[in-house]
DNA sequence: ATTGTATATTGGTTGAACCATTGAATGACT
DNA sequence: AGTCATTCAATGGTTCAACCAATATACAAT
C-alpha cells in the first residue's frame, strides 16, 4: 500500500486535466516509455510471438544498438532486463542466445503471453484461475487455523468499511491479507502476481453487479469462517466462490470473441 | 533440454583439468561472475536482509557508482536487473526508491530470500512444499484427463530409462512432462522454479537410498495412472509422493540445525 | 588427426559529455 | 499568510568513443 508507485499514482498535475478538474476523468500514464523498454518490448514480443526461436543468436550489440538507432549503452541495458526476465542469455566473446520462453519461471513473461497479438489468451487465463481453485482454498484453511489478530482485524475492516471503496479493490485486500495470514511465501508471491494483473483487468468483472453482490457475500463470510477458526469452511467458501468468478469470467471472456 | 546454457554446460575445456582428464573431477564453474551481477548480489542483498527498507532513496547513481568503484554504466545495467525484479523503482530526475519485495511477484527474490545470510530458510522451502501439495495433485488429474500420445510416451521412457539416469533428473523430467500435459501455463512456470531449485538442491534428498525408491515407485505409479486415464488416482499417487517428501525434507532440515 | 597460435568478433567496462525530468528554493503577486 | 510561476540544482536517460576480456574460428605446426 505504500510502494513509491502507488504512492506516485495519486498524484497528478492539475494542468494534464485541462480545466476539467472536479469531474473523474479516466487519465492513463503518459506514455513516456524510456528507450530501453521499448526496446524490451520489442524484442520480448519477438521471442514470445516465435518470430525469433529460441537458441538462436540475437546480432551483436553494435548492429542492433545501430538497427534501432540507439546507443549500444542503451541496448545493453534492454539486454540485461531481457536476460533478468530469463529470455536471453549472454555469452562474453560469443554473442546473445534466445532461450525457450516455456523454460522461464518469470511471471512477467507469463503476462506478456497474454497479451500478445493485440487480445488476450483465453488459455492461459483460465489456467491462472484453475491454479487459483487448487492453490487458495488451502490457502484459506491454513490462515483460519493460523489467524492471527492482526490478520483478523484487516478483513474486518475490509468488511465494514469496503462497502465505502470499489468491490474490486475490497476484493484484492482480502485476498491479500489471507495470503499474509497463511504466511505461504510463494503464495504470496503468486497472489501479488495475480492481484496487478487483476488490477488491470479485474474492473470488468466487477462490473456486473451480480458479480460484485457474490464478491461482498464472499468478503463476510470468508472473514466470518476465518475468525472463528472454521478452516474447513475457510476452505469451501474460498473454492466456491473462486469457481463462480472462473465460470463467469470465462463465459464472459467466450462472448467478447 | 536445449537451452544455450545446458548445451554450454556439456562442453568444458580438458586444460581445467590440469592433466587428470579421465577421472571424474568435480569442477565448478569458474567464478566470472561480472561487475554488474556482483553488484545486483549487493544490493539485492541490502534490501532483503531488510538493511535498505522500503520507501528509501539509493544514493544518485553518480555516487553510487564512485562507492562501488565502478563506472556509472555498468552500475546503470545491475539496476535495470533489480528493477525487472521488481525490487526498485527508477524514477526520472529523482531518484531509484527501494520497494517492499513481499510485494514482489519475482521468484528470483523469493530464491534470494531462502538463502539469506548463509543457511536456507526452512520456513520458506516448507511454504513451497505445502504449495506443491495442493496444486500438483490437481494437475496430475488434469494430466490424466487431457493424456496426449507424446507425454504419455515421454513418461514411459523416462520410467523405462529412468533407472540408467540420476533419481533426480527422473523426477524433474517426470514432473517437468506432468505440467507439460496439463497446459496449465502457470503450473508450468511455477514448475520451472522448483525445478531449478530442486536441480541445484536436490541431491541431498535423493541421496538417501530410500526417498529414491520411493520416487522410483512414484514414477512408476503415476505413469500408469496417467496412462490409463485414471484422474482420482493420478491426483492421489501426487498427492502422497508429495506429502512423504516433504516430511522427508523437513525432518532432514530440522536436523541438520 | 591433433595441438597450438594468431586473429577477428563479440560482450564487458570505462570516461566524459549532454539531454530530460523532477523537486525544492525563490520571489512575485494576491 | 498563501498561492502561483519561475528558476535552478540534482538526478536519471542517452550518446559517443575508446579500450579490455573472452570466445570462436581459421590456420599453421606437429
């Protein structure tokens, strides 16, 4: 909740809203994208779509860094968050291989996956909503029996007072806090990855207001489960309500094509 | 099997071995480890060891780079590595700001953070391990479902072959297949980072001649049941192999404190 | 055929300079 | 006192030109 980004996205210029400064206006980032990730994305577009292969070497740094009509430092620094996210591999005195995109443990190139070729893959949605229904209603049981105060006291107020923000944003602190509360790392982990994608994303589900009623239904009841230390329930109401957002969610996603 | 950096660790020149060119030294891989990847250890260090907290500002990178002794562009590339790990944010005529790495979705700093300073975090390789038991199970069973020619035939060999290679590459192709089958690209990225894991520090698991067998046992079972379609027993044999590892590895870990 | 050597190629690092953005200090104006 | 625009110093972004270090390759020597 406090990460220079998020603490950055709450401030804006007055001047951006030309005048129109008490209405909500949908402002998006100024697209002032820093050389070098756009030529990540570029390259990382390239790997993934399968237009360069993997084992394949890249052009060396000085041809590239001149096909892009950038400097060979700036190339060299897309390089490196090409090699960070597992997609390259860098060899002194021999040259720059493309690995297999499949062979990553990268989330970030799992997201780029799904957004490739202007939609989005349905596939890998519905895999990432499957693992959910496998992963989180442990999850819950684990947090019912560990609950501590701390833990049980955010999802109150998460309860009370969500009412007051977006069902989407009461949704992911729930989420989070269970995900804190059963002290899983790597749970935790994938639930950061899941909740910035839903962040981006989420707000269509959370459109349907019958969505958004079962999602404030699962917030009392899940918190209810949870303080009492109800972990076989914590379990059920997690699964239940994880396997209606994936129904409704792919159905929703099959009318959009 | 094929990424540039296995084939690369099949080929080493016979002047490292100093003469003793047919006995079976054990080589590690020369430490060439480069300016800027020494310095991301650094820092990545700091900020997981919680020396550098969250919301803080690095020294400008002018500074940074005198301290470490090194040029600015090389310091430059090691923190284009920590921001695509999500552990800094960079911001343009300010400065770079360390964030809260718990709300990292990057498994390269979960790694990091199982092995800090010096000894592994066995609360973290247990959060892994109970992980894996409430996701693989299910994706055995999607395996099962799903059972396509190639993967069932990739299982057979490994268990018919098998017994020629190390336990370990066995169960890392056995699980590696496994996710392959079920499609889930989540699964199969998670997978990903086990096995890495596993690869580097999973022998001692498999040296004892029993978790072997058991494993043997294992790859057995699940081939079978995966092969006849059999989904409820395919999630039951995970299910069990996973629970007996992990108990296996905890005690282990217990006592070797 | 094998081994050693020279060379070209490629990534790694350096130093200096300049551009672009930001935050804070300043001062004018209300 | 407070608000606003201006100025300026600090900081990240990019460029340029070299040189260092590792590697692959071709070639010569054996």
């Amino acid at each position: 909740m406090s990460t220079p980004s998020e603490m950055a996205n709450k401030v804006f210029s007055k001047k951006n809203q030309m005048g129109n400064s008490t209405s909500k206006v949908a402002l998006r980032p100024v697209n002032r994208s820093r050389l070098h990730e756009e030529i990540v994305s570029q390259i990382q577009r390239k790997i993934i779509s399968g237009e360069i292969k993997a084992g394949e070497k890249l052009p060396a740094e000085r041809e590239l860094a001149v096909e892009l009509g950038v400097n060979r430092a700036t190339l060299r620094e897309a390089v490196k968050k090409l090699e960070a996210q597992g997609l390259v591999e860098v060899r002194h005195g021999d040259g720059v291989y493309v690995k297999d995109f499949l062979e990553s443990e990268n989330l970030d190139v799992l997201k780029a996956m799904i957004y490739h070729e202007g939609g989005v893959d349905s596939t890998i949605i519905d895999s990432l909503l499957i693992a959910r229904i496998a992963l989180l209603p442990e999850i819950a049981a684990v947090a019912a029996v560990k609950r501590k105060d701390e833990h049980v006291q955010k999802l109150k107020e998460i309860v009370e007072l969500g009412k007051n923000m977006p069902a989407l944003e009461a949704d992911l602190a729930v989420h989070h806090t269970i995900a804190r509360a059963s002290e899983n790392y790597l749970v935790i982990f994938i639930l950061n990855f899941f909740n910035k994608l839903f962040r981006e994303y989420g707000k269509y589900y959370f459109d349907d207001p019958q969505n958004e009623e079962r999602s404030r239904k699962f917030h009392r009841e899940i918190f209810s489960a949870i303080a009492r230390g109800d972990a076989p329930r914590a379990k059920r109401i997690m699964r239940d309500v994880l396997i209606y957002a994936r129904e409704r969610t792919m159905n929703a996603m099959r009318k959009s094509l």
